[in-house]
C-alpha cells in the first residue's frame, strides 16, 4: 500500500539538487545568484510583487521568477497537499476520521507547541532585541517535510512498522494545520478581503455547473451519460479555469496566494475512498481528483528543483542566532513535544498507540518529523522581509539556513532509533 519509494526518492531529488546548486552559487558568486533570484519577467503585470503609492495603494505589479515559483507555480505542490489532507478527512475510511487519528492528531499539536515554545523562549532570553527581530519566524519550526520525514521514516522504522503510519497521519495534519497558518498570520500584502468572494463563488460555480448538477441529471440512470460526457470531454479544465480566478481573488485579497487553489480542490469528484497518503494504488483510481493529481506530480517534482534553486541560496555567512532558533524549534521543540502530547493522548486521555508502537516510538517520530525543510523553506521566505536585519545578518537567511540544517534531524532520528532499541519491521 505504501511502495512509494522510487516516487518519492525521485521528488526529493530534485529538490535537494536544486538546493545544493543554490547554496553553492550563493557562496561563489552571491551578487549574480541574486540578480537571477529577481530576474525581472514583466515589469508591468497583472501578477507580480506589488507597488504602492504614498497612500498604500497598488500601483503595478512586477513578475519576477521568485515570484512566478513561490507564488504561481508553488500552488500546485500545496494543492497536492491538500489533496491528501481532504480525502483524509472527508472519505469514510480516512487516515484522520475517527479514534484511529486522535492520538496523531495530539501528536501534531505537541509538534507545534513545542518548537514554537523552544523558539520564542529561546529569543526571549536572547534579549528583546533578537526576539523581535525573529518573533515573526515563530511558525518556521513547526513545519514537517512529509516526503523527506517519509523517508527517514522507513529507515528507522521499515515500511511494516505502524509508527511510519503514524508518522504519515500526523504530517498529515501538520501540512493541514500550515496551510491554515500561512493563510491567516502570513498575509502577502494590504487585506481587502471582499476579494476571498471571487475565490468563493468559483468554487460553488464550478462544484455546482460540472460536479453536482452532471450528477443530479444522471440520477436514476446507471449509465451516468452526463457525468462521463463532463468527465470524458471537458476533464480538468473547468476546475483549471476556476482555480486561476480562486488564485487571483486569494492575490488581490492579500492572503499568500501559492494557497488560492485550496478552495477549489474539495470541488472535484473523488473516489469513495483513499488507500493512504502518496499509496501506489491510488493511480488506479480514474476518478478526476486523482488523475489530476497524477497530471500533476511530475510537473510539481520540477516546480521544487526551481523552488530549492530560488530559495536555498543561503551564504554561509548568514548563519546566526536565528539559524539556531530554528534548529532549536526543530530538534529539541519537536520530539519533546510529540512525546508528550502523544504520550498524553494514549495513557491518561486512554486513546491509546497502534499495535506494537511504544510511548518511546513518539520521541523517534517526533525526531524524524523535525525534518522542515521544504515548507519550512517556504514559511522562512514569507515570515521574514529580506531586508531585515539582525546586526549585521539578514534574519530571513540565517531562518532559511536553519531550515536547510533540519536534514540533520535525519542522523538524529537513527541515532535515536538506535538507542530506544527499534524494532524495524520490513513487512
């Protein structure tokens, strides 16, 4: 059910190449990696980073390439996200439906609670002027990669081990919970929310002209014509349509819009049930969520190689306390607060663990979902402008160094496997 290994070394490996040529262009020749970063595509454009008047008012836009990654083409690998997360909560059989994902579900609050704890305290004793300067990267640590924690999950684990699934139901809600975080204490401009109406009316237009009304012209009719003629001839491209419209108004209204795609992907007809999380037996699906996301995951797989390539180009010179902060969040906050929460979950709150997990399984799973990177990388770019500074470092850098260090959780959860004596179950 989960022989995704191959899928998933491929969409990781992108990634990290992309990020590697980052890091080593920034360090040879930062100026030139900086100009490619902001390489100017239309100077006047109706997408782009705004420009206001003296009255707060949006001149122009400018469409640059970070731009064009981060927020066009990004919301593409966060509506795959929220794919996963919206079938795990609205199929019957969901992986977050029900007793089974109550103890996961305390987990990943720990998960947050916990690095955010770490990291504000940490800067609150470094001094009033550190805590304000990083007090707005408070959201970067709780971030939990899901194809890289995936990984480092079936080292330390086996693929037969129910902690991975464990694992895969709290990442679950982590990138579920940082979807809901991005959107409301991460604006992208001045809110003017009437423009959220645009992203709402597409949604209910589309869900009703080509899911639901096709379906209530076929009831009673097992042959389901107009359904299959919507299905069969049109495809994807009524939700394309409304998905850009849902993706300008989430623009125009000020809230990040790599997430304008989310209200749409409830809209599309799903199958009646899901297999897991990036499972290998969801590509026999032919229902028109699944395809799309099938269209999709390649073309995404190449949108994270120019994410790392725009974003990871840290110079090694920016690393500082708020690099540390991070980690801190990341590796202490993490495990410390998955232990605890999931611990509470399971013996007092008597919710209970899996069959042949132990309470000491939650502070590996907790090491291995330190692993930000990807969405901690993204948070990292919109908590910090990149003119901040904290003495002579640029707090947004150091914060995207911390991010890219979190692959060290990956030897600290092994380490940890090690010596809470995992039992690995290769089944």
């Amino acid at each position: 059910m989960y022989r995704v290994w191959n899928f998933l070394t491929n969409y990781s490996l992108l990634l990290i190449i992309g990020a590697s040529i980052a890091l080593i262009w920034a360090n040879i020749d930062a100026t030139s990696y900086h100009h490619f970063v902001d390489f100017e595509l239309i100077h006047d454009s109706w997408v782009g980073h705004p420009h206001y008047d003296e009255n707060g008012q949006v001149t122009y836009r400018t469409l640059t390439l970070h731009y064009l990654v981060n927020d066009v083409l990004m919301a593409f690998f966060f509506a795959i996200a929220a794919k996963e997360v919206w079938e795990a909560v609205i199929l019957q059989n969901g992986s977050l439906r029900g007793k089974k994902a109550a103890t996961p579900l305390f987990a990943t609050l720990g998960g947050m609670v916990g690095p955010i704890s770490v990291y504000l305290g940490l800067a609150y004793f470094l001094g009033s002027e550190t805590y304000n300067a990083v007090a707005n990267g408070w959201a970067i640590p709780t971030a939990t990669d899901i194809a890289f924690s995936y990984l480092v999950g079936r080292l330390v684990f086996g693929a037969g081990h129910p902690a991975v699934r464990f694992l895969l139901l709290l990442a679950i809600a982590d990138d579920a919970a940082g979807l809901i975080i991005l959107a409301i204490f991460y604006p992208s401009g001045e809110l003017a929310p009437e423009w959220l109406l645009l992203s709402v009316f597409s949604a209910l237009a589309v869900f009703y002209l080509f899911n639901r009304l096709p379906r209530r012209m076929d009831r009673g009719n097992e042959m389901r014509p107009t359904s299959t003629w919507v299905r069969n001839k049109l495809s994807f491209w009524p939700y394309l349509v409304a998905a850009c419209a849902s993706w300008y108004g989430f623009q125009q209204a000020g809230i990040h819009p790599a997430l304008g795609l989310l209200p749409i992907v409830p809209t599309i007809p799903h199958a009646d049930r899901a297999f897991g999380i990036f499972s290998e037996a969801e590509q026999y699906l032919t229902d028109l969520l699944n395809h799309i996301e099938h269209l999709l995951k390649h073309p995404v797989e190449i949108v994270l190689f120019f994410f790392g390539l725009l974003n990871a180009g840290v110079e090694f010179s920016s690393i500082g306390s708020p690099t540390w902060l991070v980690l801190a969040g990341l590796l202490i906050g993490k495990p410390l607060g998955v232990m605890l929460f999931g611990w509470f979950a399971a013996r007092p709150l008597g919710l209970g663990l899996p069959d042949g997990m132990r309470v000491i399984d939650l502070f590996v799973i907790g090491c291995v979902s330190a692993i930000g990177f990807t969405v901690s990388l993204f948070i990292a770019a919109v908590a910090f402008d990149s003119t901040v500074m904290l003495g002579d470092i640029p707090v947004q850098d150091a914060a995207k160094m911390g991010a890219l260090f979190s692959f060290f959780a990956a030897i600290v959860s092994i380490v940890a496997g090690k010596l809470t004596k995992v039992q690995k179950q290769n089944g």
